[in-house]
C-alpha cells in the first residue's frame, strides 16, 4: 500500500485504490444502509501571510472565506492559552451553542485551524474550501475520514475484529497495533482501535450504542490520518473515498454507500430519542403518573406551568436545524413499535 511505503515522503492512494475499486469491489456487501465518506475532523495550518492573500481583516473573516459557514460558526476572543503548540488560541461555537473548533496564533501570524465532528457538519462545499486551503498554502496535520452503516448490516465491530485476526490490516507482512474495548454487554458499545494514534488509525465503534440505544445497530468506521510521517495532500478533502480505501485494501468496499447524511442525521436523533425516553421514563415516569392522577385533563398544564422550560436536553444540543420536526418524523415509527 502506497500509505505503508517507505520511498517516498507523499501519500497518494490514489492509483492504489483505483485499481482495487471498480463495480465489483463491494463484493456482494449490501450498501444501501452504508454512507457515503464524510469529513469528521480536520487541523490544518497556514503560513503567517494567510490573512493577508485570502484579503481578509480578521481571523473570523478567514475562517467564512476558507470554510463557507457564515453564521452558524462564530469565533471566541483571543486568549494566550496555547494550543497544539500555538501560545495563543480562540474557540469556535456553531449555531447550536457547541464548541466545534479551535485556532492557535503564533506572535508572527501563523495559524493551526481544528475543526472537530461537529464543525465540518456545517461545512457545504468542500471542493471550496480545497481551494481556498491550496491559495493560501495551507497544509493538513490531521484528517479523519467517517464511513457509517447505519443499520450494521455490511460491517460491524466484529466484522472488524475478525478480519484484523486473520491478517486483513497487515502491511508488509507485520500486523498493526490493535487494542479492542468490549463493554462486556452493557449497552454501551464496543470500540476497536487498528493502527497507531499519531500515523494511521482505524476507530470501528458502535456509535448508535454510544448514542444511548443498546439497541441500535449503527456502526461508524473513522480512519484517522496523521501528518506526523507521511503528507496528507489537500485533494484528499475532494477524494476522500479514494483516501479511505487507499488505507486498507479491505476497506475499499464501502466506499459506494448510498445512505444520505440526512439518514445518518436521522439515526442519531432516533437513537438518542429512544435514550431520552427511556431516561424519562425511570426518572419521571412515577411523577407523571401521580401529577395526571391529580389533575386529570389538567396535567398537561401543570406540567407546562411548573416543569417546562425552554432550551434543549443535553443529549440534543449538537443538532441543528428543527430537531422538534426531526423527532417527529423518526420516532413516531419507533414509539408505535415499541408500545405494540
């Protein structure tokens, strides 16, 4: 694999991955509940003269050319706390009140820019922001690439686990690191780690577990790549189904899910209703009770008047958009199967 290679100081998985992709390369794995790969982290760094090629006046102003967000991203104040080796740093909060990135400063201008998860959802146009990145010369550090299947119905933690065990992952004969978490049947999901944290990792995790729903079935597949020995080029952001399959061979056959993001989006919202529910249940579900005993018709108003305030469950506060609408529309199923 040309990620493993030792003759050259760029990575490109590009002419590896083509010759392994082709309509055949899903050998037969059902990808209709596999997404597409999505941007899930991103720390990339500019030259002490970005703000002056991208014609910007301020940090903030560089931050809306590069990645499009306009106001669902807002920058914090400056402060001298350091970060990833920067003296200076600021937060970045989306639109939602969540923290989804930071910046570090160098006195002469030079920047790190990290955006987590939650601030590349609101990232539209990639092949945008690849271009401003290569204007201003900007280089990646890290980029990690998400692949999820949403009803593990083409890959699980075990499917993983399996084929690290019979050598799947190995490069030049020797197998990688691997360490394997299992939450011994609580619910809470197992996570598998393969690779090294710092060069190349593979993080296969039952995020629908995660989430709050024992239940669920959604697995998520992260690689994350790392500049610390080989350069990550900027097209990866424009090609990252190339880069996730140049990884790992095996991993080229889930590269043409067809789920949306709007179906991802769906799926942690059901899986966390179904946990908010159940949270309600075992901590007010007595109350309840007694408060509709007492009042009858009138429940429902007391409880509006005393219990409700305004604002999100925590479990909720990292979506956008209308997420009342959204747990409507994903839940309603949900609930009718689960009283039936």
């Amino acid at each position: 694999m040309m990620f493993e290679s030792q003759q050259s100081a760029d990575f490109s998985a590009l002419d590896a991955c083509r010759s392994s992709m082709g309509p055949n390369s899903n050998t037969g794995q059902k990808l209709d509940t596999v997404t597409a790969p999505i941007v899930d982290f991103l720390t990339v760094v500019l030259p002490e003269k970005a703000l002056k090629i991208a014609k910007c006046g301020n940090y903030h102003e560089l931050l809306e050319s590069i990645f499009g967000t306009h106001d669902e991203i807002k920058l914090g104040p400056i402060m001298e706390r350091p970060f990833n080796f920067y003296p200076l740093s600021a937060t970045m909060v989306d639109s939602t009140g969540s923290i989804c990135g930071k910046i570090g400063l160098q006195d002469n201008g030079s920047m790190c820019i990290s955006l987590s998860g939650q601030g590349t959802q609101h990232v539209k146009k990639w092949n945008k922001t690849y271009v401003q990145l290569e204007e201003l010369g900007a280089k990646i550090t890290r980029l990690d690439i998400a692949v999820d299947d949403l009803a593990g119905s083409a890959f699980n933690v075990q499917t993983f686990l399996a084929w690290q065990q019979s050598g799947e992952f190995n490069s030049q004969g020797r197998p990688p690191s691997a360490q394997f978490v299992d939450d011994l049947g609580s619910g809470k999901g197992c996570t598998l780690y393969i690779g090294q944290k710092g060069y190349k990792q593979l993080c296969i995790y039952e995020k629908g577990k995660q989430l709050g729903d024992p239940e669920s079935t959604h697995v998520r597949t992260e690689l994350r790549l790392y500049a610390k020995h080989r350069e990550i080029p900027l097209d990866a952001l424009i090609n990252l189904g190339e880069y996730f399959a140049g990884a790992y061979d095996i991993l080229a056959r889930f590269v043409q899910g067809e789920a949306t993001q709007g179906d991802y989006k769906e799926r942690c919202v059901e899986a966390s209703g179904i946990a908010m529910f159940r949270f309600a249940k075992n901590q007010l579900g007595t109350t309840y009770s007694l408060l509709r005993k007492a009042f009858g018709e009138h429940c429902m108003d007391i409880m509006d008047l005393t219990i409700a305030r305004e604002g999100r469950p925590g479990r909720f506060k990292k979506f956008h958009g209308d997420l009342p609408l959204l747990i409507q529309t994903t839940l309603t199923d949900k609930l009718g199967e689960s009283h039936n």
